[in-house]
C-alpha cells in the first residue's frame, strides 16, 4: 500500500480539472453550486415568488449553497483531494437530491416553474455525485 493511501493522485498536468478527474468534478461542482447560491441571494425575491419557495427560503439557502461551494471548491484546489472529502461530498450531494424532492413535496408551496426547477437542480446535483464518484472510482483503480 502506498504512503498515499487515502489521498488520490493528481491527473496529469494540464487535465487536473477535467470532468474525468475528481478535482474536475469538484471544481464544476463548486462553480454552479455557488453561482447558484449567488442568484439565490441577489434575486432572493424575483425567484421565490417565480419558484414559489419564498424569499427567505432562498436566502437561507442561498447561504448555504454559497458556503458549501467554498468547502467544495478548496477541496478542488488541493493537489490531492483527500478521498474521505471527496466521499462526503458525494454523500451530500445525494442527501441534498432526496432532500430536495421531499421539501417539494411536503414543505414547499411550488409554483409550476418551481416543480420544474427543483428536479431538474437535483438532477443536476446527483450528475455531480455520480461524475465525482466515477473519477473517483477511475482514480483509485489508476492507482493500482
């Protein structure tokens, strides 16, 4: 077993932020959740009556989504994104996808572009999880 068993191996250079790598996923991953998490904050009111989640809503949300992009892009930045990190993100984008639906259903008062919008942002989110998990999966073979 290598010294750096818990940590992946950065791509070669000039492809460390491909889709095909994990620091890629994650990269992507922060970059549209935290432009996400922006337009929540600055159009907080125009989007909560479009969406029918309120602007409070967005604005608790978009704190959080701001928040996370930043923890998700510094893991992006390290050299070797430790794969404990890399799990977890995983992880909570998926809670965040079935979080999402089930808010839609039972606290949300969706408007029909917010029954559009949710879905297709936790589709977007689990296509992160699942890109993050196959880089991550390609890697750990990679490394033998």
């Amino acid at each position: 077993m290598s010294a750096h068993a818990n940590t992946l191996t950065p791509a070669r250079p000039g492809s460390a932020f491909s889709l095909r790598t994990v620091r890629g996923a994650l990269a992507l991953d922060a970059l549209v959740t935290g432009g996400n998490g922006l337009a929540y904050l600055a159009f907080s009111g125009p989007l909560g009556e479009l969406l029918g989640a309120g602007r409070t809503t967005l604005v608790d949300v978009g704190l959080f989504l701001l928040g996370y992009a930043l923890a998700v892009g510094a893991l992006a930045a390290r050299r070797r994104p430790p794969v404990f990190g890399v799990r977890t993100v995983i992880d909570l984008n998926l809670a965040w996808v079935v979080l999402s639906l089930v808010a839609m259903e039972l606290w949300l008062e969706p408007t029909t572009a917010g029954f559009v919008w949710i879905p297709a942002q936790a589709a977007t989110v689990a296509l992160f999880a699942v890109l993050q998990f196959t880089a991550l999966r390609r890697q750990a073979r990679e490394q033998g």
